[in-house]
C-alpha cells in the first residue's frame, strides 16, 4: 500500500535554461553501456521492458547533490514568473494531494518504474504511479479534441530515435513537484534512444511560449530491469488528508 500525502512547499533557488537530470549514479554520463540495444521485428529499437527511472522533483536541478550549473533562472516570461513565484504547494496549490492526475511531465518524473510496450503503430507507456498509462499512436496527426491532462501525444521514428510530440494540455497540472508552471499552449517534446542493451536516453524539451521565453531541456538516463514488473498503485488509498477534507482540488486555470 502506498500514501499519498500533500506536497510540502519549498524554497529552492531558480534553475538553468539547459539543464540534465539526474542518470544512473547521478548524471547521465555514469551510465556503462552493455552490448547492442536490441531490434524490434519491424528493424526499429526495442523500446519495450520495464525501466527504472530517477526520480525528478525539480527539473532545474541537474545533479543527485542538487548542485546547480549555467543560467541560475529558467527564461520565464512576465506571466510565468508570476505563476511561479505566487505557488504554495500548501495552499490548494498541489493538485496530486487530492489524487488528481500527475500529468504528462510529473508521471514522467515520478520515481517509479514505467513498462513501455511498442508495436509498429503505437508505443504504449504503463506508469506504476497511479496505475496509469498513455498511449502514442505512430505517424498519424494530432487529434482535434478537448484538452487532458496529458495531452494529445503523437510518435515518429527520426533514425534510431523515438519522437514524441505532444500538445493540447488542459494547463491543471506543473511540471514537478517543486511546481514550476505551464500554460495551456504547452508543446512537449520527448526523445526515447535505446542506447544500449540496458539503456535508454530520455530528452526532454518544454516550449510554452505563455510561460517561458524560450525553450528549454532535461536529460536523463532509463535503465533496464527485466527482474522487475509493475505494480498497481492507489494514490486513494490510504490518503488520510483527502478522506479528512484537509486538502481539496484546486481550482480550473483561468
């Protein structure tokens, strides 16, 4: 069983415009690479298993010692600054505390594993936090359809690398536990390169023109665990602060 409880508001210090999250050991570069990564029966790079991931709280952090590197502020615009600086995770703040969905970037961040299975027309990612999943169809358009909180998510091949894009988000969510905000016009763009037999580099870039004057990008590093299987995951469960009413769902973007 798991507890999910109300993200406590930090202090932390603004962070670079390129930044790296933490990789195996620390940094993306510890990673050992162990032998050819793996082909799929249609030729492309066997994304499927279940990885292990670093846990992401605060994408400007670029180190598992939270040391800092580069610009000491990401490029946010008038309206981001405020979005940010004005954020009390205590406060009705954090949407997670009331089991709401992490969206795309938080379940990208989360610590626990993700199993993705892979098809020549889609690539399915299975999240162990909250038992949730997303589904990237490959070279077809973007739909036309309400906004969700994991957006619309479309996948191509560029080489050996897996692209995915990803729009029409709802804005109800943030981008890691810290908080750093988003609006509505954000665009997400993920790369998947299984690098070798037992790793994957993930590249991620934040363009939201509403909330950052320019785009800006993590890495880090997956690690294959063929000994581990999801599990499922309740964020209700247990939530002592949900069932007691002491946190309740925020309030819809304006």
């Amino acid at each position: 069983m798991r507890i999910s409880f109300l993200a406590t508001a930090l202090v932390l210090a603004l962070a670079p415009t390129l930044v790296f999250g933490q990789g195996e050991g620390g940094t993306a570069e510890s990673a050992t690479p162990a032998g050819p990564a793996p082909r799929a029966p249609d030729g492309k790079p066997d994304l499927s298993g279940v990885w292990q991931r670093p846990y992401v709280p605060d994408m400007t952090k670029t180190n598992r010692d939270k040391t800092q590197i580069g610009t000491p502020e990401l490029p946010f615009t008038e309206a981001g600054l405020k979005a940010w600086k004005s954020y009390d995770a205590a406060i009705g703040g954090d949407y997670t505390g009331s089991c709401l969905p992490f969206g795309l970037m938080r379940s990208m961040n989360s610590p626990d594993p993700i199993q993705i299975m892979q098809s020549p027309k889609y690539v399915a990612l299975l999240y162990e936090q909250n038992t949730w999943f997303h589904v990237i169809p490959i070279d077809k358009p973007h739909r036309d359809g309400v906004p969700t909180w994991f957006g619309d998510s479309v996948g191509h091949w560029d080489g050996d690398t897996f692209v995915v894009d990803t729009v029409n988000f709802n804005g109800r969510t943030r981008l890691d536990t810290i908080g750093h905000p988003h609006s509505t016009a954000l665009h997400v763009i993920e790369r998947f390169t299984r690098t070798d037999a037992k790793h994957i580099a993930y590249e991620v870039t934040i363009d939201d023109p509403m909330t950052f004057t320019k785009t800006w990008t993590n890495k880090r590093i997956f690690t294959l665990r063929p000994d581990w299987e999801i599990m499922e995951y309740s964020c209700e469960e247990n939530n002592k602060d949900l069932y007691e009413g002491h946190i309740k769902p925020p309030p819809p973007p304006k």
